[in-house]
C-alpha cells in the first residue's frame, strides 16, 4: 500500500498540479494506520464474527459436560538402584543423546496399548456397560452387551476390550516436567472417583510391566547362564580328566602346599620329585658344611679345637694339671726337686699330661672319624641329587604338555566360577524386583472439574473469531471490487485523482450555494487540480461523465461551471445527457430546447443559452428527448457547437451521459480537450471503471482524472477523519439524479 499511496501523489505532481491535502495524509499514512483503516471499514463484520463466535462458545460450554482430570506424578530414575552389583548384563551410555532417548522411550511405554490392556483388565472395564455409556459409546452397538450375539463369546470380549482400551488411550494424558525426570498420568472423565482408579491403577501397572520386562530379562540371562554352564561344566571335566590322565602315564606326582605372605595365602603346586630335590639340595649344602668344618678341625690342632674345649673330662684333667703345676713351682721355690712330696708331685703332673695326651689323641680320632662321616654322606648326597637334576630335566621337559592340560583346566574352572558367580547373582537380583519408577504422588479424588473452562473457551473463541473476522475480512478485501477510497484509484485504476468529495446528508446543491461549506471547498480544490492540468490551466471545454448513472457527475459538473464562473470566468454549462437530463431542473430552467435541436440543425444558438437566476454561468439544457442520442454526436455540429461556445465563453463545462452501455459519452470525450471522471466511493466497481476508462481511451478520449464523490472518510475506515457529517441525497429520486 506505501507504493500507491506515493503513486497518488506523485501523479498529480507529475502533471504540474499541487497535491491535496488528502493525498498528503495518505501517501504519509503508517503500514497500522492502513490496517486500522479497514478494520474500521469492516468492524461490523469483524465485531458480528467474534461475538458470533463468543456466543456459540458460551453455548457450547454451558452444553459440555463436566470432565474430571485426576493426575498422578511418578519419578522415573536414570539409573537403577544398585542393590545387587551386577555389570555387563546392560549397557548403558550416560551420553545426553542416551538420557533423551531413554525418557523418549518410557513416554512411549506409558502409552503403550499394552499398559492399557492391563489396566482395563485390572478394573474390569470391558465388562462395564456404564463405563462406555460415560464416554458416549453405545453398548448396544455391533452387540457388544445386546442379546444378539452372545456377549460372552470370545469374539465380544475382545472386542469390548478393544473399545475399552480405546478410550483409555484418548482420554490419558503423559505430560513430562521439563528439567526432571518426574512425570505427570492424567486421565480425564465425567465421573472423578473413575478418573482416580484408572490413573492410580495406570502408575501401579506401569510399574509392574517394568518390573516384568526386568524378570523377563534375567529369566533369559538365567537361561543364558545355566546353557553356559553345562557346557563349561563338560569342558571342565573333560579337561581335568585329560590332565589326571597325562599325569598317571608319565608318572608326574605332583605337591599342593599354601604358603602366607603379606598379600595372603597362596596355594602352589610343585612336583614331588622337585620337592625331593629341593630338600636332597637342602641337605646336601648342609653335608658339605659338615665336611668343611670336619675338615677344618682335621688340619688343626685337636686339643685347641671347640670339640676339645666342650670335652669336661679334658678340662678337669687340664685344669687339675695347672693346680699341681703351680703347687710344684711353689715346693721348688722353697725344696729341691729331691723333696719327696715334690717328686710325688711331679708324678702326678707326669700321669695329668698322659691323661690329657690321650683325651686329646681320642678328641683328634674322633674329628677325623666325623670328617670321614661328612665325607661320606655328602658324596652319597651329591649323587643322590646328580639323579634328581637328570630326572627334573626329564620331568620338566614332560611338564611342557602337562602344564598345557593345567592352563586349560584353569581357564575352565575359572569360566567356570565367573559364570557361577553369574548366575547366583542374576538369580538374587530377579528375586529382589530393583525398580527405577517410583510413585510420587498418587492420584487423588478431583473436587474441581478441569473442564469445560468458561474463560478459556471464551479466550479460544475470541481468538478464533479474530481469525475467522481476519480472513473474511481479508477475503471480503480481495473480492470487493469497490472504488472507496483514493488509494484505489491510483492502485487499482492507475489513474490521477482530481479530487474528493465528501458525502452529504441533504441537496448538494444548497452545500454549494454555501461557500464555507465543506463540499464547495472541496469543488474548489478540484478546480484547483484542473487548473494545473494543461500547460494553459483549466481546459477550456471539460466534459464530465461516470460509469454509470446517480454518480454524482450532474452535480459535478454543475459545481465545476459554479467554481469557474465565481472566479470571474464566463462559463457556460451544457447537459448532453440527452437521454436523462438533469441540468435544467438543477438550474431550474426548462428543457424544451436545448442541445438537441443544436444538434438537429438549428443554428440559432442564442436562444438555446440561457442565464439562470441567481447563478453565475449559462446553461444549455438538453432540449427534447431525440431517438437517437448517438446519431445526433457523430455528427459535425458537436464540434459546431463546442467552437461555437469557446468563442463566446472562457470555458465550456459538458454534463455527458454515462459511459457504459452507451455510445454518448466516448463520442463527447473525444470533442473536448479533457474528461473529469467522477466515481462514487463505495459503489463503483473498479472493473467497470476500467472498462468504461478503457472505452474512452478507445475514442482518443483525455481523461483529466477521477474525481471520488459521496465519500465518507469515516465508512472508508480513515481514523483521522474529514468531518464530514452531511451527505448526499443525490440519486434518492429522478429530480435529485444525474
């Protein structure tokens, strides 16, 4: 709409002419103010169709049924409480794609039509006349209870469960609070305490198939389990015997012993001859000692040696030698060696060293005999363990394949013992029933109905007839063809607007006597408009003519000649509408001459110009009806007449008939220097316009522009108005019609 507001602007700037007021106000009109524009225009339609529409809804919600919505919250967790610790059964990412996917999948199960089987089974709903009657479905029909068939067949049990779960399904609501993971059940029908026991009994099922799908899943991990313990049980055997089997033929015996460390106990198993060996090499290390310390004892002094000085009998002797050694030193220092008690002395002192000497000698026999001994034994020893070396070596090259049947009996003992461990494990968490649903608020008993919403309706309704008015409204606007305001002369007609003039409620003709009056001015911008519409102003012969009749042309007409003449102009108005006149009695002249009997060859022109009183311009009536009006213009006295007045008169002003349907008005518009237009606001359709512009354009026509009478800036939707609150009584009878 901005393009053609500009467009009615710029046509008459284009043309030399001022632009008028109006067309300044609506080339500078905002996008809103045009849509407020047809609001107002419309706003009976528009106000019909939303109270229309607030009427049907307050009906309608006085009509509905009171609808009772229980609601129950439920949590659904994330991860199942770990009660029993048992991994790889179900993996599970924590990625955020995951968690959507998750919830998107218990949303669906809660309104899985198997949940609703069960809850329809649980409350015994297909056996429950009332319950369809409650939800408008006839029991009746297809003979679900009728006496027809028999309602207890297989097939009429079915099918009453189907119905019954269909209902189910379009009454529950699953709604998810966003930024938990809780869940609201609703369920919604006519009876409150119906609407409690199906969702309560809806969360209580939803909670047991969960719990079912879990029992299910470990009965298959149990089946699972059991089938890969039989045959690991086998294998087990199987290998254990092959190993036993090995061992027996080669003879390999082997040791279990556990041994205690910081870390625990921890069962070994050795072969019996590497235990033999170890123990020989034990003993061995502990001969060879023996024969170094015998050996060592061998080469020294005997009497000096530890076996020496442990022996008591040895240091008693020893000791009782030094005792008489020193009481002998003691006689000498005091009696000669002849002393007889020294002599006997030195005799017992002779038989110590004797004693002594053989002590020792036996001490020394008896380090050579142990020397011998050790000798011995670790010779016998170091055979013994030469054997066991040469017989590990056999047994180690043997324990190659044995330690193969052994890696394999522990691989499948401990197969074995993971799976078993399995198994106890899937079987306590299947008896346990671990859930991740839980109830957190059950349903309780509504009190309130949920609907119908008086408020809410209405709202809907308000907003729905808004849109029902807007697309009437914007359906009416494509489909009016109506010229009603100046926009659509420009937009629609691509044609300059002259001028507007308003509506009145009276003559207008007495508004025109009025010079203060709004449609004078609004005359007199149009003559303003004229005068910029040549190179040399106002044209000097203007024909005004219209689509059809009752337009408002006459009076235009007349109100141009009016306008020009007060300025001083002579002017002279003719009515060539000679099949319906209307200029003689808007002059109050009469109309037994005129410009018919011009154009039928009378030449006395003076007496057809008449002055009328109290007006300002002469008129030439139209004269007697003839037969043919169009007869009469395709002549030369048209052209005759026109010369004819121009030289008499300043200006020329020729009231033309209607240009559709008739072939007066082309014929007129191609004699004079330009066509004034005039269309009714609100009236005109613009494809008869066009065609009539069209018609004229034909004819070499110069259509000066249009000029929109009876226009009501109000009905036309312009907020801002023009003021004008008279109107037109134009057309209402043939005296008042042009």
């Amino acid at each position: 709409m901005n393009n053609i507001n500009t467009a009615i602007i710029a046509e008459p700037l284009a043309n030399g002419m001022d632009s008028p007021a109006w067309a300044v106000r609506v080339a500078n009109e905002p996008l809103l103010r045009q849509y407020w524009r047809v609001i107002l225009r419309r706003k009976w339609i528009i106000g019909g169709v939303i109270a229309a529409s607030l009427l049907v809804a307050l009906i309608v919600t006085l009509l509905m049924t009171p609808m009772y919505t229980a609601t129950a919250t439920i949590e659904i967790a994330r991860e199942d409480e770990n009660i029993v610790n048992i991994e790889g059964i179900k993996a599970e990412s924590t990625s955020s794609a995951a968690d959507l996917e998750f919830y998107q999948t218990q949303y669906s199960l809660l309104e899985a039509r198997s949940l609703a089987e069960r809850v329809a089974e649980d409350l015994q709903l297909s056996r429950n006349a009332v319950f369809f009657e409650t939800f408008g479905v006839n029991p009746m029909e297809g003979g679900l209870f009728g006496e027809a068939n028999d309602p207890n067949s297989l097939e009429q049990r079915r099918e009453r469960q189907k119905k019954a779960v269909d209902v189910l399904l379009d009454h529950v609501e699953i709604s998810p609070i966003r930024g938990s993971s809780l869940v609201e059940v609703s369920f919604t029908s006519p009876d409150p305490a119906l609407s409690r026991r199906i969702v309560n009994s809806w969360t209580e099922h939803f909670i047991g198939s969960n719990l079912d799908r879990r029992f299910e899943a470990t009965s298959y991990a149990r089946k699972f389990l059991e089938d890969r313990l039989e045959q690991l049980r086998q294998r087990l055997e199987a290998s254990e015997r092959q190993l036993v089997a090995y061992a027996a033929q080669q003879g390999i015996i082997n040791v279990v012993s556990e041994e205690r460390g910081a870390a625990g106990s921890t069962v070994r198993e050795r072969s019996l001859l590497s235990e033999e060996l170890l123990s020989l090499s034990n003993e061995l290390a502990k001969s060879t000692a023996d024969r170094i310390r015998a050996g060592s004892l061998v080469n020294g002094d005997a009497g000096a040696s530890a076996r020496a000085l442990e022996n008591d009998a040895l240091n008693m002797m020893r000791q009782k030698r030094a005792e008489a050694a020193a009481e002998y030193s003691n006689m000498m220092a005091t009696f000669g060696p002849d002393y007889p008690p020294a002599q006997a002395l030195e005799q017992e002192l002779a038989a110590l060293e004797r004693s002594i000497t053989a002590e020792e000698a036996r001490v020394a026999k008896s380090i050579s005999g142990e020397y011998q001994n050790a000798l011995r034994r670790e010779q016998v020893l170091a055979s013994r363990v030469g054997d066991l070396k040469r017989q590990m070596i056999d047994l180690q090259r043997r324990n190659i394949q044995y330690n193969i049947f052994q890696r394999d009996v522990d691989t499948n003992r401990e197969l074995y013992n993971g799976l078993l461990q399995r198994y106890k494990e899937v079987g306590i968490a299947g008896g346990v029933g671990t859930n991740n649903i839980s109830i957190v608020d059950p349903a309780i008993l509504p009190e309130e109905p949920s609907s119908p919403n008086l408020i809410l309706n209405l709202l809907m309704a308000l907003i729905g007839g808004c849109i029902v008015a807007a697309g009437i409204v914007l359906a009416l606007e494509q489909i009016d063809e109506a010229v009603k305001e100046p926009a659509d002369v420009v937009g629609s007609l691509g044609t300059a607007v002259l001028g507007v003039i308003p509506s009145s409620v009276g003559d207008p003709l007495d508004y025109l006597q009025d010079r203060k009056s709004d449609i004078a001015e609004a005359y007199l911008s149009l003559q303003t408009s004229l005068q910029f519409s040549t190179d040399h102003g106002v044209p000097g012969a203007i024909a005004v003519s219209s689509t059809r009749a009752a337009e408002g042309k006459s009076t235009t007409a007349y109100a141009i000649a009016q306008s020009l003449a007060r300025t001083g102009r002579s002017v002279v108005l003719i009515d060539a509408d000679m099949r319906s006149p209307s200029i003689a009695h808007m002059t109050n002249v009469p109309n037994d001459k005129g410009v018919s009997n011009f154009l039928a060859g009378d030449d006395d022109l003076d007496r057809f110009i008449r002055k009328p009183e109290g007006h300002d311009f002469a008129v030439i009536a139209a004269g007697p009806n003839p037969p043919n009006a169009a007869e009469l213009l395709t002549g030369a006295r048209l052209n005759l007449l026109l010369s004819e007045l121009l030289k008499r008169f300043d200006h020329v002003v020729v009231d033309s008939p209607p240009v559709l349907g008739l072939a007066d008005a082309p014929l007129i518009g191609s004699k004079v220097e330009g066509v004034v237009y005039t269309v009714e606001a609100g009236a005109a359709r613009t494809s008869m316009v066009r065609s009539a512009l069209n018609r004229l354009a034909a004819a070499n026509a110069n259509v000066l522009g249009i000029v929109l009478t009876k226009f009501e800036a109000k009905r036309a939707g312009y907020g801002y108005g023009y003021g004008y609150d008279y109107g037109y009584g134009y057309g209402k009878d043939k005296a008042n019609t042009a």
